[in-house]
C-alpha cells in the first residue's frame, strides 16, 4: 500500500466516524476497518495514536469547509452563498438519516481542559472559517467589525442548527436559522 493513500484513507475514516459517533465512539478497530487499514498503521502515521488523527481530520475537514466557503465567496452574493451553505448541510445531514453532523461540533462537544492538542485544532477551524466568511462579507461591503461578527454568528447557527437538526432528526432548526441569517445579511453592493 501506498503510505500517502493509507494515510489518507485513515484521515477521511476518521472524518466519518467523527462526524457519525465523534471522538470517544470512535473504535480504532472500526476506524481500521473503514480504512481498510492493517493494525499497526494507525501509529506509523500518527505516533500520537487516535489524538493526533482527530486533530489531521478536523484540519482536513476545516480546510474543505474553508476552500469551498472561498471560492463560493470570491465572486457571489454573500447572502446567497451562505443559505446555500446551510442548505448544504441541511441536505447532507438528512441523507445521513440524521447520523452524521459536522465534526468540528461533535469533537469540540467531547473534549476537556485536558485536551489541548483537539482544542487548538479546533479553535484553528472555527478560526479559519470565521476569517473566511468576514473576508467575503467585507469585499461585498461590509465594514469589517460588523463582518468579523456575522461571520462569529454564522458559524455558531450552523453549528447549532445542525445540533438540533440532528437531534430532533428534521430540518426545520437548519430552515429557520437560514431564514433567520438571511434578514441578517446585506444585499451585495
């Protein structure tokens, strides 16, 4: 097998699982399996064991979030490209029958004081996001403190809708949300 495509199968096996059963669901002989990794591998990758693929798949799932937010941001209507986020996300939730949320929250949800390496990922992720959305709200013409806390607002009802979606397994929490930011956010100039 090739060490980068083992590699990678272990992150985006990771990925799933975090978005399904979160960290501490997360077997290492189930993450093996969806890998279609031997045992031993995991550890040749990341020495740091399960905690260290966590943080390279949070960082993979951030940086995804964060280049499909940029190029959908670079030329559209700020408005419309982020209800079509939350519309996204509605829709992946619901053909995952309400399993599968996003990872950032599931992980952050779990983790402790004592879990500083997830933590810092973590904070790097949301971090990224906001700073991605404040940059195209502020080239569409919003004053950039106003934008850093819309995008801080944006991040925080997609996290929450997609919460609730999943726990109530409907998509009214994510419908309303996005109709809610919409009245929030300017028209392009």
């Amino acid at each position: 097998m090739d060490p980068v495509d083992t590699k990678t199968r272990l992150i985006r096996a990771m990925l799933s699982l975090l978005q399904r059963k979160g960290l501490h669901g997360a077997g290492l002989n189930e993450l093996l399996a969806e890998a279609g990794a031997p045992k031993g591998v995991l550890y040749h990758h990341f020495p740091g064991g399960k905690t260290a693929l966590a943080v390279a798949a949070i960082e993979m799932a951030a940086a995804g979030m964060a280049e499909q937010l940029e190029q959908q941001l670079a030329g559209g209507d700020p408005a419309a490209v982020l209800r079509a986020w939350l519309d996204q996300a509605e829709q992946r939730l619901a053909a995952s029958d309400y399993a599968s949320g996003c990872p950032l929250a599931t992980v952050a949800l779990e983790s402790t004081p004592a879990d500083s390496a997830l933590r810092a990922a973590l904070s790097a992720a949301f971090a990224t996001l906001r700073t991605r959305i404040a940059a195209g709200l502020t080239r569409a013409g919003v004053a950039p403190a106003q934008a850093d806390g819309l995008a801080a607002l944006l991040i925080a009802a997609y996290e929450g809708g997609l919460l609730q979606a999943r726990v109530a397994q409907n998509p009214e929490p994510m419908r309303l949300i996005s109709a809610s930011l919409s009245t929030l956010l300017p028209p392009t100039r």
